[in-house]
C-alpha cells in the first residue's frame, strides 16, 4: 500500500495526521515524532501507565500507513523469542530427506539458510519491504543483556546472524520503545534514543480526549468528569486513573444515562476509575464527600 | 541569601560571546549542563545538531523540545534541563542585548495611571489559567507599578515585596468579594512560577542598568527535587517503593543468564531429545536461581525521626513484600518485633496504624537508647546471624547523650554478612550535638537517606548479588 504512506513535512503535518486518526498529541509528542521520522532514530516513550505511550505507536502506524510490527518485552525474553530463531524441526526433516544422497558441506550449507528462519518480530520489521513502525513494549521489563542486543539494532538497523552475517534494514522503521520507568535504562540505550517524557494531559486537553472518545456526552459533564480525575489523580493511591479510565468512565455514564455527577453517581461508577480496594475507600472519603449533592455548603463540586 | 551575596560581590562584566556563533553558543549550553551534573555525549550533541535542522528555530517550544529530546533523557534531567535552559537562555540573551547596547524604551511613566486593583485582579485570573506570555507582560505591569524607585536591591526581597503587595496568597481569602479569583486561594505552584517570572524580569532590569551580568546562580538541591519535596510527599515515596518493589523483584536475575556457568539438566535435555528422534540437539540449563538474602530491618520511630518514619516504614513494608525471609524490629528505647504486624497487613497504611497501636514499643522516657537496643537485638538473633545475613539499621544515631555502646554494634556486625545504615539527615548535620553515626559507621555501610534518589542508591547496593 505505498499509495497511502505519507511523509510529514513539518510538525503540524504530524499534529495534524495523528488527530486525523484519532490520537491528539501534546506539542512535545508531536515534535518528537516528527524528528523520529526526520532524523530516524528510535524514541524512547517514558510516563505513567495508561498515558498513551502504546497508543502513539499505533496511531503513528496508522497515520503514516505503515505496519505496526510490535514486541511485548517480559522478563526472560531472549534472542530467540525477539530477533529470530532456526526452524530446527525443518532442519532435521530436510537432514532426514536429504541423508545419505548429498554430502555434508552442501546440506550444511544448506540448512543455514533464509528458509529455515523463523523470524521474530525485530526480525520481521528490518527485513519488511515496507517500512513499518516498530514498538517495543515495555522495555524496562527484560534484563540488560537484552537492552544491549537491541543496540545494534536501534543504531545500525541491522541484525548480525553467525551463520548467515549481516541482515540490514531495507526500509528505515519508526522504532518506538515505552518504558514504565521501573528500572533505570542504560546510558547506551538512552543515548541511541530521543526521549519522549508522556505525563498525564492537562485538564483542557484531557477534555478534548474524552470529547473525541465519546462525543455524545454532554460538554459541562464530560468537564466536570476531567476535572474529578484531576483530583483524584493528586491523591495518594495506589493506582492513579489513567487517560484510558477516563474514558472508560465517560462511556459508563453515557450507558447510564447520567445527566449529572453526583455522590450518588461518583459512588456506583467510581470502580470504573479505581481498581484497588484501598484506594476506593481513599476516593471516596476524599473526593466522594465532595460530591453530595448538599447545594447550601457553598463548596461547589469540582 | 544566594542574591545577597550577589549584591556583595562585584559584578562581572560582559563576557565575551561564545566563539562560533551559535553553535557555540550551543557548546556553551551543553558545557552548562554538564557542570549541574548531567552527563552528555557528543553524539547526543550531534543530534541535537541534526534535531534542529528540523524545526524552526523562532518557535521556542519546538526549539526547547528537540534540545530536550535529545538532551534530557530522565525525568530528572529533564528538571535540570529546564532550569538551565531558563537560565542560560535569558542570561544569553541578556549578555547579547548589553553587548550590542539594546535597552527598552523608558517609558514606564504612564503605569501609573493602571488602576492597582485591576491589576491585582487580571494577575490572579492569568495564574489561574496559566497563560505565560500574558503573566510575564503582567510580572512588567506589576514591577512598575509597585517595584520602582524602591527597590531594595535584593531581587528575592522585591519579589516578595511585590507579591504581597499583589495580595497573592496560597491560603483562601474570604473577606475577598465573590468573583476575585484569589478569593479560593492560589495554587503553591502557580505562585512559585509568578515569582519566578518576576524575579527574571527584575534580574532583567538590573542587568540592564548595570551593564554587567551577575554570576550565575548554581542549581541547589532544591531546585533539582520535584515541586513537591519527595519524601514529604508520601504519594511519591510510594510510587518509588513500588518501583523499588518491582527491582528487588528482578534483581538478581542476571544470574540466571542461560550462558553462564549454566549445568545441563539431563533430565528435560533427555526429554526434549524425544522430539528430534533422540538426537539430543537442544540442550537444556538448570535455571540458576538468585540467592535471597535473609535480612534483619531495625526501624528507629522515635520523635526525633518522626518526619522520617513514615518513610522507613513504607520501605520496612516494601522489603517485606520482596524478601521472604526477613525479620523487622522498630526501636525506641527497646526494641519489638513488628515481622507479623507487616506479614498480616497488606495494606501499608493499616500496617503503619497497627505498629504504632499495638507493637507495644517499650517507650519509657520516649528516648532512642541506642545501647540498650543493641545488646537486645544481639540476644534475639545472636543465633540466627550469619554471614549470609544482612542487617539494615534505619535511624538517625542520636543517642540522647547515652551511651553509643558501639561494642555490642560490632558484635552484631561480625556474625551478619553486611551491615547497612539509612540515615534520614543530610550528611552534613551527622555527628553533630548527639549523632554518633561516626562510631557505627566503622563497622558498617551508611547512606544518607532523606531523598528517592538515595533510597535507589541503598537499593542498588542491597540488592547487588552477595558473592559467597
């Protein structure tokens, strides 16, 4: 689909191309990205859960018409599991085949072949025809053996097989890393990289987020639901609600058919928003209260 | 105080220009950042190079942006980045507009006609909506209105001059009529950035009527910290023990590394050879797995650590959920053992209560006998110290005048493997009037622990794996 590729010319294009596809970016987001696919460098996408740090890779994906090509990281993930692995099965049957008719250095040359690869996903987005975007999800999972395999990849764009050589990127990836930040990464990784800080979105651009997500609700309550999250987000809790809990919210009340968030409300949808049982006793002593519907206290919700 | 010593010392003049144009001014910039301690490497300048060949150079955010992206790469950093580039940024330019001889116009005489209590208003209602460029026009409007002629010549003493003089206040003020905006009070953050933009604006004004550049303010630690101060806000001191909890739970995995030092399990290798028709051609390892320390936590929560305890104690809570094998004391003139409080309680604010409720810490004169809680610590675990074991002491080693009985210490220290000791004073008050960290501190690792960052730092050396 090389038709519908597009390549931004300036900031604005991306600002421009990510809401097109759903996904409304801070100036920094936007800027960053643009470098990445200017400068092709890998970005490395840091903040709090539930920001938004795997969905930009999706949207850029989108937007710019490429394949998303995404590896999960989790602890224990190895070369094989991220780059390729030999198709030992395939290997032993065309040994078996082959016995005994063909001698040993053609069957070895043989069986070290690009047929008996089985690629993995960085594998698949260097040799892909097309560009494509690469995420790496959660890098701040695996261990640092794995960090430093990735260095090849992320400067050279290419992969170093023993029995084949070298593998080289035919199209330039967008490569995009996320990290929850649970372990500092190493000075060589981040130096390869630009950095992307994603915090949570301010209350005007949290709006129009949840605006975009679910546009038939009301404009004062989708207001009042932002400015609610704010506040619980400055609590001490255990799991703060995040940008997809927003939304998630907005649509509750939708389907309930709320016309307005009162203690009441608050109190039977706020699991939508928090998931632990401690921060909801939290929530609803600090921000519940606030929330009754007691309209002489002169203390107006939110 | 910085300002007062400003005003004592004499002024620079103008430095020279960086040689280079603007990329040396960019070399300067760097050069900056590295002396707050940030550590860039040249390819990190190259692509900041490359970055801003692609954005316009007139936009300040997309200028900030690329630099930082390729600069700043930790929330940190990224703190350090901002509060240089403000600060080199405007002292460039500055420098530059002195050289070349720029002034504003001195038509500051018509101010005075702007109505005082309009202005008091417009400036609370910009804080509110956080507009920037109209704050800084405002920070102008507001130096002269209230800061000419009398100025004091200490910037910090005007800024807060004219903010009072503003009426800008954190706390709510009632009295005010119903539509002021500072009438529900004004956040601590947004005050903060007005001050800031008022101090920028006097150092301007300064600047320019002294024809020199004043020496740059260094960074102090309380710049660097987050708005918030990390460890009184105990929020962030959990969003680092969860981080904290998720290291100690990977640490210790690069041992388990397949290549190294790996035996072949003959077993599952057997096993697996099935498949490939008994030809064993996938060797199966013995996963090697990290050797947990068994650890002994004492916790001081006396009155003198009061600010600190609630700290300790999320960390106490956190090392129980990552160690298996750990016993917790907390302390104060003897000690209790507190292992089953946080074992039951998941929840650290319930386990914080019940130590406090019912761990029946023997609190006599509520004063930490650091002596007598040694030789009682000794007595409870004397047999189960070995040189596997590792002890944390967390407090102040503030002894009341009693005797420090550092004897009995280093008895404790010779039977465990390692001894570490937080400390929640900055480095430079200890020993001083009745801390003896000094006497303990031959005998043991100590930290200095009263910011995140030096919690990670203890952290890293706990969990380094013990070699035996």
């Amino acid at each position: 689909m090389p038709e519908t590729i597009t390549e931004p010319s300036s900031v604005d294009d991306v600002v421009a191309g990510l809401r097109s596809v759903g996904y409304l970016p801070g100036s920094s987001t936007a800027l960053v990205s643009y470098l990445a696919i200017k400068l092709g460098k890998p970005v490395l996408v840091e903040g709090p859960a539930g920001v938004g740090k795997t969905e930009l890779a999706k949207a850029l994906a989108r937007y710019l018409g490429r394949t998303l090509v995404r590896l999960q990281c989790y602890e224990g993930l190895d070369e094989a599991k991220a780059l390729y692995e030999w198709n030992y099965k395939k290997q032993l049957l065309r040994i078996q085949t082959e016995a005994g008719e063909t001698g040993w250095r053609e069957v070895q040359d043989d069986i070290f072949g690009e047929e008996f690869l089985l690629p993995r996903p960085l594998m698949t987005a260097i040799s892909s025809p097309d560009p494509v975007v690469l995420l790496i999800d959660e890098i701040d999972k695996t261990d640092q053996e794995f960090e430093a395999m990735l260095l090849e990849l992320l400067s050279e764009f290419q992969i170093s097989i023993p029995e084949l050589g070298r593998i080289e990127a035919r199209t330039q990836p967008v490569v995009l890393l996320t990290s929850n930040n649970t372990r500092e990464l190493t000075e060589a990784l981040k130096r390869r990289c630009l950095y992307l800080w994603l915090d949570y979105p301010e209350t005007e651009h949290e709006l129009e987020i949840v605006r975009l997500h679910s546009p038939d609700l009301d404009e004062t309550l989708a207001r009042k639901l932002v400015e609610i999250i704010h506040q619980v987000r400055e609590l001490d809790l255990k799991k703060p609600p995040s940008i997809a809990e927003s939304i998630d919210w907005a649509r509750a009340l939708l389907l309930l058919g709320a016309d307005e968030i009162d203690g009441e409300t608050f109190k039977q949808t706020m699991s939508v928003i928090v998931k632990h049982r401690t921060d909801l006793d939290t929530v609803a002593a600090r921000v519940g209260v606030k929330l009754e519907p007691a309209s002489g206290d002169g203390q107006p919700a939110a | 105080m910085a300002d007062r010593r400003e005003q004592n010392r004499l002024y620079a003049k103008i430095p020279d220009a960086p040689a280079g144009g603007f990329d040396g001014q960019l070399l300067a910039f760097a050069e900056e950042l590295r002396e707050e301690g940030m550590a860039l490497g040249t390819s990190e300048l190259l692509d900041a190079f490359a970055a801003l060949e692609q954005v316009p150079w007139t936009e300040q955010d997309e200028f900030k942006g690329a630099l930082s992206a390729t600069l700043a790469k930790s929330p940190d950093d990224r703190r350090t980045f901002d509060l240089v580039f403000d600060r080199f940024f405007f002292r460039a330019a500055e420098a530059e507009a002195a050289r070349r001889e720029i002034t504003e116009a001195p038509s500051r005489s018509d101010v005075f006609d702007v109505d005082l209590e309009a202005l008091r208003r417009e400036i609370a209602a910009a804080l509110r909506d956080g507009d920037e460029a109209t704050l800084r026009d405002l920070a102008r409007l507001a130096i002269a209105a209230f800061g000419k002629g009398e100025g004091s010549g200490v910037l910090g003493v005007d800024v807060q001059r004219i903010r009072r003089a503003l009426g800008l206040r954190a706390e709510p003020q009632p009295d005010l009529p119903e539509d002021d905006p500072r009438r529900d009070g004004i956040g601590r953050e947004q005050l903060r950035r007005f001050e800031q933009q008022l101090r920028r604006e006097l150092e301007r004004d300064l600047i320019e009527r002294t024809a020199s550049l004043p020496p740059k303010r260094p960074l102090t630690e309380l710049d660097r910290a987050l708005p918030t101060g990390p460890i009184q806000d105990l929020a962030a001191v959990h969003r680092v023990v969860a981080q904290l909890k998720r290291r100690l739970a990977t640490q210790g995995h690069e041992l388990k590394g397949r290549k190294r030092h790996a035996h072949v399990d003959m077993r599952r290798t057997m096993r697996a050879s099935l498949q490939t028709g008994g030809v064993p051609i996938e060797l199966k390892y013995r996963p090697q797995r990290p050797r947990r320390p068994e650890i002994f936590v004492l916790c001081d929560v006396s009155t003198s650590v009061t600010s600190a305890s609630t700290f300790f104690l999320s960390v106490l809570h956190a090392l129980h959920d990552a160690f298996r094998k750990l016993r917790s004391f907390v302390f104060i003139e003897r000690i209790s053992e507190v292992t089953e409080v946080f074992e039951r309680e998941r929840d650290f604010r319930a386990a914080s209560e019940a130590v406090s409720r019912d761990a029946g810490v023997a609190d006599i004169s509520g004063y930490t006998d650091y002596g007598r809680v040694w030789t009682e610590l000794l007595a409870l675990i004397e047999d189960e110290l070995h040189p596997r074991a590792t002890v944390i002491v967390l407090g102040d080693a503030r002894t009341n005048g009693r005797p420090p009985r550092d004897d009995v210490f280093a008895a404790i220290t010779a039977r465990a493997g390692r001894t570490f000791w937080l400390n929640p004073e900055p480095r430079l008050y200890w020993n001083y009037g009745d801390s003896v960290i000094a006497a303990y501190e031959q005998h043991c690792t100590a930290f200095e622990c009263w910011r995140t960052d030096q919690l990670e730092e203890f952290v890293k050396a706990l969990t380094q794996p013990i070699v035996a």
